[in-house]
C-alpha cells in the first residue's frame, strides 16, 4: 500500500510557516522577473500542478516565467540561496511526472523561451530556445528543403527542450535516431545559475562529452535554455506498408523479420486489434479491423531506393504470414495512415474515462511474449489494456484503460503497468523507452538496477547538483524504497521529503 498521505505538520512544516516560506520566496523572486511573470495564488498556480501524468498532482509555493536568459540566472541563483527546489517544465506534456512541482519549491516555467534564433540551411542546423515546439523547427527549415526528424506523437505541443530532458524518439526514429542522435549543442546553467554548453557546433567538442548524459537527464542535472539540431533533406518520396496479421506472434516475428533481412524502414509501428479499432473509430485511416495486429512499414529515399526496399518489405512480410498488404498510393494515404497511430493517445481517450500510458523496451524478437502476457495481465487485474508499439526499436507504449472515479481501478491499473515493466526487464528489455522514469517509475528502476548501479546514478546527480534542489524525488529511488520493495509516490499533496534533501 501506499504511505499515508503527509501534511506539511508531518513534515515539520506548519500551515502559516508554508506560507512564510512562500512570502519569502515570493519577496526574493520579485527582484529577479517582472510581477506578472510571478504567480503563487492557488487558482494561478493550479494549471502547473500536473504534467500529462495527471494522476499524480501537487501546487507549488511559486511558479515563474523567465522572459530572458539573465532572469533564469537570477531566478536559479535566488532559488539556490534559499534553498528551494526548483522543477523546470517546458510544455507539460510529459507522460512520467517528470514535471510534478515540488510542494516547497518553485517551477520554472520556460513557455516564453519559444523564438527560433537561427536556420543555417548550409550547414543543416537550427538554433531554437528550450519553448519551441517539436513541429515548429521542421516548418522553420521547411522552405530549405530541410526538417527535424525526431517526431514523438506530441510533436505539435511539446517543446524542444523537453525532448531533451527525456530524450524523446517517435515514429521514425528507428532510422534516423532519438532526440541524442539529432542535437548538437544544449546551452542551459547549472542549480547555482552558472551558464553552461554541452556538445558544440562542430563534429566535436573539447573535453569531455557530457552531452549525452544531460540529453534523458529529466531536469536533474541542469536548466537548458537553447539547442541546437541537426537537419536533414526531405526525402523525395515516402510510401507506407499497411500489412495485417491474424495472429500477433506472427506480426511480431515479422518485426524481427524486417530488420534480420538488413532493413531500416524510416518507420515500423505496430497496434494490435483492440488499439486498432479505437483509433479507426476516431480518424478512418482505412485499418483493417479483422487483424489481430497491423504492422505500419515506411521507406523513405528516392523513388528508385523506396521502390526497392518496398518491394523486399513486401516480400518478407508475405513469407511472415500476412493475410493483407496494402502500399500507400499516394501522400494523402500515408497521412492517413500515419494520423492513426499519431493519434493513438487521444483515441484511446474516447474510449475510456481514463489511461495510464505506459513506456518499456523489450528486444524486438520478444513482442509476441509481452503482448501474451499483457492479455494474461488484463484478466488478473481486470482491466482493459490497448496495445501501440515503435516495434522497430522494441519501444512498447501499453495504454491501460480505467476509471479514476470507480474505487481501486486507479490502484489496479498501476499494479497492472507495474507488471508490464517487470516484465519487460524479465524479457531483456528496461522500464522506459522515451517517457523517462519521473516519478511513475520509481518503483520499477529498483527492479532494473542494483542498489551499486542507484549509487553512481547518485553520485553523477550530485556533481552537478550537491544539494539535490534540482527536480529532487524523481528518477533515482532512495535504497530505503528499494529495500521497502520500490513502494510508489503518493498520489497527492505533499511528496514523501523523508527522502529527500532535507532543507
């Protein structure tokens, strides 16, 4: 069971004292940012108490929104000399938590950092700040014939700089990478608002190579404020295989299948039947309903080299056993088919009154097993579960339907996604993909990893952030939760600070 739920007098803090806390930080920040770029009152603060995880909620002593580098310096140092903890958020649309406030910090909100600084068509790269959107880069670089290839389904809200603390992929990522493979430089400070770079400009940067360890760093390690990215040419032409499968061991052997025969589609996503018939009700992409699971292949390139890795597709899908294939005839078509697995997320949201989207990679050769043994999981939780993969990489995306309103489904359906990713890492695969661990996963990294492993995590955390103020609670698990079997967060008001940083 989850620990009862603190208050602020369990942890040594009572009502009027939260609130001098909050005067106080409220009086210090007003020297680093304009009043309007300050908010503290409930009914302001409120809209930042979730991310896309909004199971999981809590209001903040302060929210603020910096309008320039310099104000974030102020605001970090300020917040450092108080002691306060401190949770960046770009557009929230995050699936982990990983933007949870602090219920004794503040949240950085970076919306206002959405300029696009610079599109170097010549060298393939944009300079953009942390609050511009995914989608925006692409139609930036667009009239040069250029766009940026990572493209997670949220891709039409969720900022830049998010990507980089989750290190986010999307459809086509099996070939052309995750959000790591794709950046080139991330400038931000550190918690004591020292201005900082990781990666550079060049094919290289001196020193050491921190840039992937801040890139799926989930906030804990800096505050980044711009990026850069590489770009690359628009394909001349892209066609998408629609291919259905009566069975799902036969679908997923075909994922194997694809890449075991020297093939990198630009995309291969999987949904099984019943994810498959919520998103046909919602966008008529022209799925077939009678298929135990559809496999969705695109090769992208020129006309002759789509042509060919089509035709190789096709025959190895056929020798896999599919009972139908059909290849986009045009642009519209792929579209149409690819809107269907983007918009996975918001069908399933007419279906159910609610869902936990669970993240967990597994090897490709394993789809089959774990899509097995979700269906066993429903009956033992009694819980419905829709199925959308990036089967290309193994990336599972289980999206479990309840009702948060019916007593104990919201507790049935986080020990079904419990499973899910105990399971995965019983298969050879981790408990995230692409969401990040936040504070849903908690739990479950104490599966994964060894309390030695949990250590070095630690101590990287601390070379960076000595007095744990940045984004503190998420991520790394205390040993003492691992010891008490990796139990989760509370669900509401104040996070469990008997494990935190003491302040």
């Amino acid at each position: 069971m989850n620990a009862p739920l603190p208050t602020a007098a369990a942890e040594g803090l009572s009502a009027p004292q939260r609130r001098e806390r909050q005067q106080q930080a409220v009086k210090v920040l007003s020297a680093c940012v304009p009043a309007h770029a300050l908010l503290w009152r409930g009914e302001d603060t409120t809209p930042y108490e979730c991310d896309g995880l909004t199971a999981y909620r809590q209001q903040p002593l302060v929210v603020v929104l910096p309008e320039t580098e310099a104000q974030v310096a102020a605001v970090l140092r300020a917040c450092h000399a108080l002691k306060l903890p401190v949770v960046a958020r770009g557009a929230g649309t995050g699936l982990s938590g990983g933007a949870l406030p602090h219920a004794l910090g503040v949240v950085l909100s970076l919306a206002k950092f959405s300029r696009i600084l610079e599109v170097d068509p010549l060298a393939r790269t944009a300079r953009v700040q942390c609050g511009v959107r995914n989608l925006a880069i692409s139609e930036a670089a667009a009239p040069f014939g250029l766009y940026y290839a990572p493209d997670p389904s949220s891709q039409i809200a969720c900022t830049i700089g998010g990507n980089v603390a989750e290190n986010s992929g999307g459809v086509h990522c099996l070939k052309y990478g995750l959000t790591l493979h794709n950046v080139m430089r991330v400038r931000g400070f550190t918690v004591e608002g020292e201005a900082v770079e990781f990666g550079s400009h060049a094919l290289d940067a001196p020193g050491l190579d921190l840039l992937p360890a801040v890139v799926g760093s989930e906030g804990m390690l800096a505050v980044v404020s711009e990026v850069t990215v590489r770009l690359i040419p628009k394909p001349q032409l892209a066609r998408c295989i629609m291919a259905s499968f009566g069975d799902i061991t036969d679908a997923g052997n075909a994922v194997a299948s694809i890449i075991a025969a020297g093939i990198i589609p630009a995309g291969l996503e999987m949904m099984d039947k019943p994810m498959t018939a919520a998103v046909e009700d919602f966008v008529h992409a022209g799925y077939d309903l009678n298929a135990a699971a559809i496999l969705l292949c695109e090769s992208d390139g020129t006309p002759e080299e789509v042509n060919e890795e089509i035709r190789r597709m096709l025959d190895v899908l056929t020798g896999c056993g599919a009972t139908r294939l059909e290849v986009s005839r045009d642009e519209a078509q792929r579209l149409r088919f690819w809107s269907g697995r983007k918009n996975a997320f918001p069908a399933s949201g007419r279906i159910s009154p609610d869902y936990m989207c669970m993240d967990s990679t597994i090897p490709r050769k394993r789809l089959a097993d774990i899509l097995l043994a979700i269906q066993a999981m429903e009956g033992r939780h009694g819980l419905r579960c829709v199925n959308v993969f990036h089967a290309g990489d193994g990336n599972l995306h289980p999206l479990i339907l309840f009702d948060a309103n019916d007593p104990g489904q919201l507790e049935r359906a986080e020990a079904f996604g419990a499973e899910i990713l105990e399971t995965s890492v019983a298969l050879g695969g981790t408990v995230t993909g692409e969401h990040g661990v936040g504070i849903e996963k908690l739990g479950s990294m104490c599966v994964q990893f060894s309390p030695e492993e949990l250590a070095q995590f630690t101590a990287l955390k601390t070379a960076f952030d000595p007095a744990g103020l940045l984004n503190p609670g998420k991520v790394i698990p205390t040993l003492h939760r691992c010891a008490e079997g990796g139990k989760m967060v509370v669900r509401r008001g104040l996070l469990p600070f008997a494990e935190l940083p003491r302040f």
